[in-house]
C-alpha cells in the first residue's frame, strides 16, 4: 500500500455557514492510501495523486479525487479503481482533514484474445497477446496475427511506452508483416517493414504524430491477366520514409455524430535512403452541423498530392493515390475512377473528393436504446476527381485542371452503427456524370468500414 501525506496540515478548521454548499465546508486532505499496488511504481502513482494535497474545500476533494481517479484508470497499469474518502484519524489528525483511500486492481501480467476487425470493405479475424504495464510504468508490449476474408494476412509486434506528461507523449516501436491481395488492380503486395512513432498534444484535442518507416516491399502480379504497367513495376522496393500527422477530433461520435470537426493531414517524405522517393500530402475534413435535434447535414472533403523527389527514385503503383468505391466516390466500383488499363486501376498522384450527407433516424427515433440508435436513413452526392495533373504557376488554371472532367453521384440507403467505430452502408447509387475508362455500379452497393467520405 502506497501512502501520501501532507508535509504541514494546517490544524484549524472553520465551521461552514452553509452545510449543503460544499464549497464553504473547509477540508484538508492529510493523507493519501493507495491499496493494491503490485508492480506499479510508486513514483509513477504518487506523481499522479498529489494534485489532491491542493484541494482547500470539500467540493474540491470530491472533484479533484474523480480526476485523480480517471488519471489512474487512464494509466494503463490498472483494471479498475475505486475512491474513499474519510475523515483523518491519529495524533495529527485536524478537526478538517480528510483521508483519501485508492483501491485498485491491476492488470494481469498475460492477456489475449480473439477479435474481429473491419475496414476497407474486409473483416478480418484477430488474435493477439499483450504485456500490460510491463515495467510498472503503463508500458506494454503486444503481438498480434491478423487473416482477413479476402486473403490478407500479417503480423505485428509492438511496444508502446507512455511518458505520463501533460502533453500526453506517447513513443511506439513496431515490426510487422503484411499481405495484401489488390484484385482492383491486378497485384498482390508483402511487406515487411519496422516503425518508429511519437506522438504528443500540442493543445488539447490537436494530436501530433512524427514517424519515421522502413519497409521492404515485394509486389507480384495478381494473375496472368495482370495489365503490363502493373508487371513492370513488379518486384522488390526498399522505402524509408517520414511523416507527419495532425489530427483534431471534436465530434460527438466517430459513427454517427451530431455535431464537430474532424480534421486530419499527413505529410510523407520518402527518399532518406531505398530506390522509393516522394513528397506526399493528404487532408481530410468533415464538418457535422445539426437541423434539427435528429436530422444532421455533413459536409467532407479529401484531397491529396504526390510528386516525385527526383530522377533517380520511383513511385510504384502502392504508394499512389486511388478513387472509387462505397468508401470514397459512391456509384463507381472499388478503385474505378482515374487512369486504367484493361480494366485495372492504376492510381495518380492528384485526387479529390467531396460529399454531401445528410442523416435521418427514420423510420426509427433515436433513443431507449432501440433501432433508432444503430440505425440511420442516408441521403448523399458525391464528387471527386483524380488524375496526373500537370500544374502551372497560374491559379485560376489549375483550379480548373482539377475540376474540368470530375464525377458525380447521388443516392440513398441506410446505416448501421457496428459498435463505437464501425459501421454499414446499404446505398442505392446513380452516377450521373462519369469520364471514359471508369467503371461505374449503378444500383445497390454495400460497405462495411471505419472511414468513409
């Protein structure tokens, strides 16, 4: 049992005026108990609790011991805690001191799992092991085997060590291992790569992630009718790369939100050794604004631009930019907007795309914990773009590079929430403005995922 007490408690107390208002009953928090305490470091805790000693009244121990609590919880070392507060007993008890009792529970050393995960139109079944509070100080190191239904399959390790400051830093390491079948555009893709990561709060909600990647890469053709500017580019590639990530999130749910922002850039540059060298950017913006108490109007943008660092590096056909599918462009098949050949997406260095939403809960109100909550009516138009741009110095031309020959669709259908983050789309689409080459899904079209425009 770790303990805490006050270094010099004051020893008088003053009767409060109001009882039932508890900021004018005086309190004094003189000592602090923590039971349950196993591996967990006794610095790291008590570094954690001591903002308590600083409370002067009731109602800032009962406020102050909840926080403390939810920062605990937020340790990655326990399982549950629970708070007491009492009055101070002994000698050097004051007639106003208080005594606060933590009860917490650790992690077990050893916990696994099966798991499902979804995205990108794919479930895929996940089992996995981790280390939790590894060293006592929140860290935890973990390995996981994924196999998912469309025959991709990896493996990853990694070892995540919080710094517990006010910036929230975060540093992670990785291994990993990944196949993935690309059927859309003819080739099948393994690679093998380590990652570095630290991420930090610069204010609260803007999150920050530097990283630095080095992948090897293997790319082979899918089948024998994989089109040649795939099977050119088959083979080995080494890239080594850096990025940068902004992300602010607001939103009231990540599924269906009601209202906020969502606003996420990445910034890549390859090239710091391997034959792979770009410099990459990618925005994504989402604004929720409410009608009515059930009716919520979205508006999303995505947009992106890539360009080749010099002669003597390459962008293969996995680092570049894809267009279409329920995910993206609605009413076009998966990858089936932008440059083909035989039918194969071949991606581009320049897209965007945009959207209109607008979400309903007929026929079912939300609440009670019924359909209403899970489910959604969606209304939509889709517009997008993406090719290989040739940009000049003048503004007004390149605006309309970008939206000369751009796709539009429209439909609507339903939605149903898979847990906090995952959800389906049933959406009836009509293209209405398509460019030669695309390949476009009149009627209806279902995705399952985590990111969708």
């Amino acid at each position: 049992m770790q303990t805490a007490e006050r270094n010099s408690p004051e020893t008088t107390a003053k009767t409060a005026d109001v009882p039932l208002q508890l900021s004018n009953i005086k309190a004094l928090v003189e000592k602090i108990n923590v039971e349950g305490l196993g591996r967990t470091k006794d610095d790291l805790v008590i570094k954690t609790i001591k903002e308590l000693f600083e409370a002067k009244d009731f109602q800032q121990v009962v406020l102050k011991s909840q926080e403390v609590r939810t920062k605990l919880e937020k340790l990655g070392c326990f399982k549950n805690v629970g708070v007491f507060i009492d009055t101070s007993k002994g000698q050097d008890a004051t007639s106003s001191g208080l005594e606060i009792t933590f009860t917490v529970k650790e992690l077990k050393r050893v916990l696994g799992g099966i798991n499902t995960l979804v995205g990108n139109n794919e479930g895929s079944l996940v089992i996995g092991s981790n280390l939790p509070n590894t060293f006592g100080r929140g860290e935890k190191l973990q390995v996981e085997y994924t196999y998912g239904t469309k025959q991709s399959k990896g493996f990853n390790g990694m070892f995540v060590k919080p710094l517990h400051n006010k910036a929230n830093s975060i540093l992670t390491s990785s291994f990993y291992q990944q196949n993935s079948e690309w059927p859309s555009s003819g080739y099948h893709l393994c690679e093998q790569g380590i990652s570095l990561d630290a991420s930090f709060d610069s204010v609260p909600l803007l999150r920050h992630s530097v990283q630095w990647e080095g992948v090897w890469r293997e790319l082979s053709c899918q089948s024998r009718t994989t089109t040649f500017p795939v099977r050119e580019q088959a083979g080995h590639s080494l890239k080594s790369a850096l990025r940068h990530v902004i992300h602010y999130d607001n939103r009231d749910s990540a599924v269906f939100s009601n209202r906020g922002t969502l606003f996420r850039m990445v910034q890549e540059l390859a090239g710091l050794g391997g034959d792979v060298g770009f410099v990459k950017h990618e925005l994504t913006y989402q604004l929720n604004v409410p009608i009515t108490n059930d009716v919520v109007l979205q508006g999303s943008f995505q947009g992106g631009f890539m360009k080749r660092l010099n002669d003597e590096k390459m962008i293969y056909i996995c680092d570049r930019f894809f267009l279409g599918g329920p995910h993206t462009v609605r009413g076009f098949e998966q990858r089936g907007i932008g440059p083909q050949s035989d039918n194969q997406a071949l991606g581009a260095q320049t897209y965007w795309a945009a959207g209109l939403h607008l979400f309903t809960p007929l026929p079912f109100k939300p609440g009670h914990g019924g359909l209403g909550d899970i489910l959604r009516t969606h209304f939509f138009v889709n517009a997008g773009n993406i090719d290989n741009f040739n940009f000049g110095d003048n503004i007004k031309e390149s605006a309309r590079i970008l939206t000369d020959r751009y796709r539009l669709s429209y439909g609507m259908g339903l939605m149903l929430r898979l847990g906090t983050v995952a959800r389906i789309e049933l959406n009836y689409c009509v293209p209405l403005k398509c460019q030669r080459g695309d390949r476009t899904h009149h009627g209806v079209q279902v995705a399952v995922g985590v990111q969708f425009l």
